[in-house]
C-alpha cells in the first residue's frame, strides 16, 4: 500500500480507539448505576433498572446504531455527529450486559460483610461504598476484560453509518487496491494487537486491586489488634 492509504488506515484506527475510550466509559458509568440499582431495597428501582437491562439486552446493537442515528432525530430533532451516535448506542448497549456483571459480583459478597456493616450503623452508601464494592470489583475485571473486547469488535459496526473506523477505512482501501485477503489480514492483525493490549492492562489492573485488598485487609487487621492491645492490655504481641 501506499503511504497515503496507510495513512487513511492509520486515521481508522485512531477513529476505533477514540469511539472504544468513549464508549467504554460510558458503558462503565451505566454498568455501576444499573448494576447497584439492581440490588437496591426498593422494588421499583429494581424493576426500572430490570427493564433497561432487558431492553437494551434483548435488542441488536447494529439496529440501535440505526435507531440513534436514524430515527433519534427524526423522533426527537436531535442529530447527534457519527461520533457520539456510535458511542451512546454502543455505550447503553454494552452498560446493559455490564449491569449483570455488577449485580452478580455485589451479590457475591459474603452477607456476613454486609451484615457487620450494619452492625457498625453504617447506611447503605457506606457500606456500598467501604465494604461491597472494594471486595466486589476486583471479581469483576475478568468479565469487565471479556466485555472490553467484545466492545472493541463492536466497534466496527458503527461504519454503516460512513463513520471513518478502521473497518470503513480498510473497505475504502479494499475497493481502491481491489486486494481483500491482503487488506483484511491487516485489518484482524490490528484488532487483535488492540484487544491484546486491553487484556494485558486489564490483567494488571486486576492484580493490582486484589494486591490492594490484601495490603488494605492486612492494615486493618494491624491496626484494630493494636488498639486493642491498647485499650485491654490483651493480644497486639510479635511473635
């Protein structure tokens, strides 16, 4: 290929790598609300939170892509550029299946956690916020990484609607070079260079937030056998 389709490739994959931040964090925003408003006391925030799962489970993301970009504006007058279109359908889309995950590893949590949180008067934010999730989210990175790359695949729907990705950009320089095999190739070489740099950090990320626990779990133990032996005069020795 020439330099300026390499170029033209190049600005795909830039394209793929913006839409996939954005999305991402997106669908990451919406898995956290959806997911905790699923195990929230109230019924009715759990069947809102249901519902949307299901709705947004339960539909085609190509058709949701159509749906944003298509009839959004006809239906409500809002036209929103490739860009944020392909990142609000793939982001509520993605956000759904990432609620489940949420839900699954919140109710993982040892209830007896839960209950000393309670026991401690702490309200239910507190305890969400210093004893659920803490445990609860490093569980979740191994399905988070899965649903990063299924994201990143996704991706590539988003050319239907002439939005300049590696996928358009590639079928642009197919039809000049008339050269599939050779620009496909190419083109699966690249996603899965991308996905396997997510997996390696999301590896990382994971590690580092179990290590955390466990130097956070170790501190807290530390500190109440201290002040214990403070307060009784009983335990807080070195072995």
């Amino acid at each position: 290929m020439t330099s300026g389709l390499w170029e033209l490739v190049l600005k795909g994959v830039w394209t793929t790598i913006q839409l996939l931040v954005f999305s991402a964090l997106l669908a990451t925003a919406v898995s956290f609300v959806v997911g905790v408003a699923r195990t929230h006391r109230s019924r009715l925030v759990r069947f809102v939170a249901g519902f949307y799962t299901e709705v947004f489970r339960g539909t085609s993301a190509l058709v949701m892509i159509f749906w944003v970009f298509f009839v959004l504006p006809i239906a409500f007058g809002w036209q929103l550029v490739p860009m944020w279109a392909g990142t609000l359908a793939l982001g509520m889309t993605y956000g759904a299946y990432g609620s489940e995950i949420v839900r699954g590893a919140l109710n993982a949590v040892d209830p007896a956690q839960k209950e000393g949180g309670v026991a401690l008067s702490f309200t239910p934010w507190q305890r969400l916020r210093l004893i659920e999730l803490p445990q609860a989210v490093p569980e979740m990175i191994p399905s988070f990484c899965n649903l990063l790359i299924e994201l990143l695949k996704g991706t590539a729907l988003v050319s239907v609607m002439g939005m300049g990705d590696l996928t358009f950009s590639a079928n642009l320089v197919r039809l000049a070079l008339q050269q599939s095999a050779e620009i496909y190739t190419y083109v699966l070489l690249i996603y899965f260079a991308i996905a396997f740099v997510l997996t390696r950090l999301m590896r990382a990320l994971e590690k580092k937030l179990k290590a955390g626990i466990g130097r956070d779990a170790g501190t807290s133990s530390a500190a109440r056998e201290l002040k214990r032996a403070q307060t009784t005069g009983v335990g807080g020795g070195v072995a």
